[in-house]
C-alpha cells in the first residue's frame, strides 16, 4: 500500500494521539497540527491554535505540498467558555477544511470527529444550516453572539453543526474525489473525560459507562478514523458513524432504559 501524507488536528493528546501512533506505524507520513508539542511519531508538527484564524494560516503557510485525508480531531469539551467551544470545534474546523481542501488528493478523504452529542441536528437543521452559511469565521463568531448558548448548549451545537457540515461537504468533495464523514464517539479514556463527566452532570456519563460495558479508549476511536481516512472505504460518503459501544442502539430499541439515567431522575426530582 502507499505511504499516506496526512494531516491531523489534535495529534498531541487523545484520540489525535493515538491516530498519529497509528497512522506512523503503517508507514504513513502524519503532518501534525495541535497547540501542544509535538507528538514523537509525528513527521512534522507545526503549532497551532485552531480557536484563531490567523493562527490556522500561518501553521499551514509552514507546511508545504498535499495531503492524502485530513483529520479534523481536535475539540475542547462543554466546560470552558462557549464562545471557545464554537471557536475551536465547528468554526476552527471549518477554517481549516476550506483553507485545505485544494491540497488534497482525489481519493482522499476529510474525516472529522463529532460527538453522540450531536445526534439531535435534524431538530434543528434550519438554524445548524444557517449557521454554517456564515461566509468566514468572523462573520460565524457574530452570528453565534447573536444566538448565545451556554457552554453544555453550545457544544452540543458545535458537534450537531460538525456533522451537518460533513453531510453539506460531502457533494463538492466528491466532485474533486474526495470523501468526507464524521465520527461520533460516546464516551472515550482520555484526559478530557473528566470534564465531560463534569459537563453531563449527575454521573450520567459514568451510567452510560457502565450500561455499554466500559468506555472507549482513544485507538479504538483512531481505528475507526484510519478506516475512514486510509482503509477501503470508498463507498462511504457524507455519514456520520456512531462508534457508542451500542448506545443509540439500546436507547433507540430499549435495551437500555433512559427512564433510568441519572440525568433524567435529576430532572424528574427538580420539576415543580
């Protein structure tokens, strides 16, 4: 198989981490992008930070030739400030996508990871395509001052809006052979869980832990990733696939009783 040129988001910690230790030990060339330093499996790395569009610019002004897929890893979780969240898991995203998108090559692909907590986007895909209809990352940044959410609320914006724009990129991609979809993990062992613990409230998250047999670890994710980005998946094309250890699943089915969750016993308890 030929060696990959990927470019990767995140690529220091997490699942970005564990993509890059994956990816290097296929033979394939990862170009990391992250603010932290770099991973040792990286080829190259450049800082960055994907909250600031300037930022984003200058990294890929130092990055020279084409990519085979683009990894868009990187997110912040729901308990920093809102307007961070947006910046970084759907606007920074965005920026970088488009800015890249000609330097990729036709078979390629743009992966980007979302979130269970996106699963809601069809209730509100007017706003979500409103939204992602912004034309640049400051006019998305004002639109988004406009329609203030908490940080819990905007990062479930954030990751609905990842995968409608996924689905929306999916048509012109493939028009330049390129494939683009979204991951959407449940909960996964890195260094952020706590904070989304912290963000879910009531122990929900370690309920969902238990109720689906454990949490992911970070390369279970990144093999889902290298799959979309690298493996024989041409056919796959503007999805979003649930890697949730069943959970939408037992929630949609019933096999496992949203009556029972924490979060909603706490609701249940709060109501007048």
């Amino acid at each position: 198989m030929a060696r990959k040129r990927i470019l990767l988001t995140g690529a220091s910690s997490g699942i970005g981490r564990a993509c890059c230790e994956l990816l290097a030990a296929d033979g394939d060339e990862v170009v990391g992008l992250d603010i932290q330093t770099a991973p040792p499996q990286a080829a190259q790395h450049v800082q960055c930070d994907l909250s600031e569009p300037d930022s984003i610019d200058a990294a890929l002004r130092q990055i020279d030739g084409r990519f085979d897929a683009l990894l868009n890893v990187a997110g912040v979780p729901g308990t920093v400030d809102p307007a961070l969240i947006m910046r970084v898991n759907i606007l920074g995203l965005k920026h970088l996508t488009e800015a890249v998108i000609d330097r990729l090559n036709p078979g390629g692909a743009i992966v980007s990871v979302a979130s269970i907590a996106g699963f809601n986007w069809q209730r509100r895909l007017a706003q979500l395509t409103q939204f992602l209809a912004q034309p640049d990352f400051a006019a998305g940044l004002r639109w988004f001052e406009q329609h203030p959410l908490d940080a819990n609320g905007a990062y479930h914006f954030s990751k609905e809006a990842v995968v409608v724009y996924t689905m929306q990129l999916a048509g012109p991609a493939r028009s330049r052979g390129l494939r683009c979809n979204s991951v959407s993990p449940g909960p996964v062992d890195t260094p952020l869980l706590p904070a989304f613990k912290i963000q879910a409230g009531a122990g929900q998250l370690d309920w969902v832990i238990e109720q689906t047999g454990g949490a992911s670890t970070p390369m279970d994710i990144a093999h889902v990733l290298r799959f979309l980005a690298t493996g024989p998946s041409d056919c796959i094309n503007g999805r979003d696939l649930a890697v949730d250890r069943g959970l939408t699943a037992g929630l949609v089915i019933g096999w496992i009783d949203k009556n029972d969750s924490p979060l909603l016993n706490s609701r249940k308890t709060q109501a007048p």
